[in-house]
C-alpha cells in the first residue's frame, strides 16, 4: 500500500493563474519600451485626474524588475491560496477572487492619488493587491480558514506588523530585496485595509461566512 502523494503545487487555479500572469508579464515587458509600457499602463496620480482609468488595474500587471515581480508572485501565492479557498471552486468563487485581487489593488492605487494628488510618478506591481489578500488572510488566520473575529489578536498584531513594516519602508524610501526603487507604502497601506474590511462582506455574499 502506497501513500497518496502531496502535490509540489497545490494552490488553487485561480491564484496560480495570477501568479502567471504576474511572472509571465515581467518576462514579455522586454517586448516593447519600458517608458511607454509605464506611461501608458502605469498608474499615475496625474492621469487619474486627467480622466485615465485604465492603469487602476493594468498597473497590477506591471513591474519594475524581477525582483519585484517574484517577490509579489510569492506573496499571491502564499496570500491567495487561502482566500481562494474560503471562495471556493465553483464559478462565482473564481469570479469573486479575481474581483477580490482587482479591487483591493485598484482600491490601492486610488487612495494613493488621493494621498498625492496630481503628482506625475508612476506606480506599478501588484503590492496593493497582494497586500489585501494579506489582510484577508489576518481574518482566515483567525478563524482556523474560516472568518476570525475582527478584533482578535491575529488580526490586529498582523496589521500593526504591517505598518511598522511599510513605515520603515517609507523611511528607508525603497524596499530592501527589490532595489533601489521608490515604493509606495501607503498603497500598501490601504491595499491591506481594503482587503481586511472586505472579506467579510464578501464572503458572507458567497454564503461561506
């Protein structure tokens, strides 16, 4: 009798679609020009107040090294799996979870245009919607997979991790591991809060709360 082997991934489809996505981005950004890739699908502050939408969610697809990209690919990976989980296989678990990834990342790019208004630098990279997984998973992390109460230990000792992480991040003005590219913390900020205040709502919608 033979034991029944553990996949090497066993993540969901979902996330390992993203993680492509992600991963496979990067390597075809060498098609074309950096700058143009960036000024058309970045997101920046000025744009958005110009009227461009786009870059709320083509940015997401977008980095600005492989360092970043991989670095993000595994935060999706670690992050989403459980959030796919909770939404579950079926079509409107996988629809939920892409809106979930979207949202939380475009959510974050708005309020950093909120923060900073007009400004002409360009985001790119998935942080903000890796960091509302994140959040979610505080929740997860709480409740055993499922919905942990809000105010628990977990969560909140997550997000003050959080924010100590992405102040001295602001200090320091980069990441280490990525660079010397300037990051925007406060994206990550209000990535994670969206996701952290928005698993609830949506998990209940999908009757798995």
């Amino acid at each position: 009798m033979t034991a029944e082997r553990e996949p090497i991934f066993n993540a969901p489809w979902p996330v390992l679609a993203l993680v492509a996505a992600i991963v496979g981005g990067y390597a075809l950004q060498g098609l074309a020009p950096q700058d143009w890739l960036f000024a058309r699908y970045g997101f920046s502050p000025a744009g958005f107040a110009a009227g461009e939408r786009v870059g709320l969610v083509s940015a997401l697809f977008l980095h600005g090294s492989w360092g970043h990209a991989l670095l993000n690919a595994a935060g999706l990976l670690a992050f989403g799996s459980p959030v796919a989980r909770l939404f579950g296989p079926r079509a409107g678990g996988v629809l939920a979870f892409f809106l979930f990834y979207l949202v939380c990342g475009a959510f974050s790019s708005w309020t950093y245009a909120l923060l900073h208004p007009g400004e002409a630098v360009v985001l790119v990279g998935a942080s903000g919607a890796v960091s509302g997984l994140m959040g979610a998973v505080s929740r997860l992390l709480a409740g055993r997979g499922q919905l942990g109460p809000f105010f628990s230990r977990t969560v909140i000792g997550m997000a003050a991790a959080w924010l100590i992480v992405n102040l001295i991040v602001g200090l320091l003005g980069y990441a280490p591991g990525v660079g010397e590219t300037p990051v925007a913390w406060e994206a990550h900020l209000t990535g994670y809060a969206a996701g952290l205040l928005l698993i609830g709502p949506a998990a209940r919608i999908l009757r798995r709360a």
